[in-house]
C-alpha cells in the first residue's frame, strides 16, 4: 500500500473512530425518552410510545456504548469543543499492486477538532494528517468536513481532503467523499447493541485511491469496551475492532484489516492509537 493511500486512509477516517464515537454519544444524550399519554390516541401508538420509553430508562441504568467505523469515511464529524489526536501504523507491501511479499511500517499523525452543532445547523471538522514521518512532518494535509442532521439518527456528510497539502501530497488533487450514517439499536430482552451504517460516494476510493467509488459499512457496539466493523469499497472489505480502556476515559486503539480477505492485493494491518477530549473550548 503507497503513502498516498495510507494517507488517504488517514484523512478520511483516523483510525480513532473519535467523530462517531462522540457523535453517537451526542445524539443519546439528547433526551432519549417519550411520553406516555394518560389517553392514548391508539393503542398500538401508545404501546409503541411505552415500548421506546421503557428502552431509554433500560438505557439509562446500562453501560454506556457506542458503535465504531474503520476502514472507510462516514457522515458525522466530531461534537463542537472536542479535539482528537491519534498515532497509527501500517504494515504495507513493498509494491501497490502486491509484486512483493515483503511488509513494511507506515503511519501517520492526525489532529483534530469539532466545530459547530450538526443537529441545530452544520457541524465542521477539521483535521491535520502527517503522513510523512522519515522525516517528520516532510509530507501531509488538511481536510475540511461538514454534516448535517437529517433526522434524529441519520445525518448526511461531505468531506474534502487535501484542501492544503504539502510534499507527496501536494501532487494529489482534492479528495470528495459524501456519506450519509443512520444510527440504530438493535434490542435483546435485557439488552440492546447501538449499529451505525454508513453509504456514501468518493472521487479517490477505488484502484488505490485514484478513481472514484461506492463505499458501505456497518459497526456495532458490543459492550462499553469493544465496538467491530465491516466496510468495503467494492473491491475488497475491512475488517476492525475498536477497543476502549475502562480506566484511560478518552483513550482509544483500533486494529483495521485492510483488504481482510487479500481480493486486491493489498492486505495490510493498521493500528491506532487515539485520545478524544469533549468540550475543550
């Protein structure tokens, strides 16, 4: 896998998964409950209305959980006030279109933050990516991206990467992805698994992120701790698991299966390592 791919990754999701973690809690915490009426209009409404406010008591009294999304964009950006940073590396092959069999390091630094409320009006993100680290700092890019909410669980996205770019990324053009994600949960009789899906369109998404593509994903969140995903372009699927630390709050690690099953000849491993911190300004 090139740089430029690598970086590609990068900017278009940093591996922290910090933009739908926050998101996805943001969306929660705004009053998840709904009235009963003393007189219903219908009894099937009022049932569905009993159903969904016993759902977000039960809700109240579990863990928090929230799903996650590696491998491919999404349509939220990061709650306004909150900064991102992550680390991460990619075991690569020599060559993009696999001639070699021979892995090597790759990685990039991502720093970032969230402006604006998506569901009033639009939230922005704006992150820096260093892709360039032998040595540090000689290649990199700033992206721009923007969300709207269109209901209370779906908001639509746009993303620009590389709006400012230097050394190898500065030969690329800007990257477009729009993506639409509608959060859900899933419900058991003591339980319930919040999954978020993810559709969307990008101008660098397939043949090694030069030519345009449909990208598609979904994550759930197992437990306060683990969250898995799938996502594909197309023409190959990954495969990730993000972790979270029950006593290091706003830490996160992500492992990515790029190419999980080889179909393109990219396979490659991506971790990262990731702290979020809500309401710094």
């Amino acid at each position: 896998m090139s740089v430029a791919a690598t970086a590609q990754e990068s900017q278009d999701n940093p591996s922290l998964g910090p933009a739908e973690i926050t998101t996805d809690v943001q969306v929660r915490g705004a009053d998840p409950t709904f009235p009963v009426e003393a007189e219903p209009r219908d009894a099937q409404v009022a049932g569905d209305e009993f159903v969904d406010s016993l759902q977000a008591m039960t809700k109240l009294v579990l863990p928090p959980r929230s799903p996650v999304l590696l491998g491919i964009g999404s349509g939220v950006v990061a709650p306004h006030g909150t900064v991102f940073a992550s680390v991460s590396g990619t075991t690569r092959r020599d060559s993009p279109d696999g001639a070699s069999d021979d892995l090597n390091l790759d990685g990039s630094v991502a720093l970032g933050f969230g402006l604006g409320d998506a569901t009033e009006t639009v939230g922005a993100q704006v992150t820096t990516v260093v892709s360039g680290l032998e040595p540090f700092g000689d290649s990199g890019s700033v992206n721009l991206k923007f969300s709207r909410a269109l209901g209370p669980s779906t908001f639509a996205g746009i993303s620009f990467g590389n709006v400012l770019s230097w050394g190898a990324e500065d030969d690329e053009g800007v990257r477009t992805t729009v993506a639409v994600t509608h959060f859900q949960d899933i419900w058991t009789e003591t339980n319930y698994y919040p999954v978020m899906f993810t559709a969307g369109y990008g101008t660098n998404v397939t043949d090694g992120g030069t030519e345009e593509g449909v990208i598609l994903g979904a994550g759930v969140g197992l437990n306060e701790y683990i969250g898995v995903s799938a996502s594909t372009n197309t023409e190959y699927v990954n495969l990730g698991i993000g972790l979270k630390s029950p006593n290091l709050e706003g830490w996160n690690m992500s492992f990515t299966a790029v190419d999980a099953f080889d179909q393109d000849d990219r396979q490659a491993l991506q971790v990262a390592v990731s702290y979020s911190l809500s309401n710094a300004f």
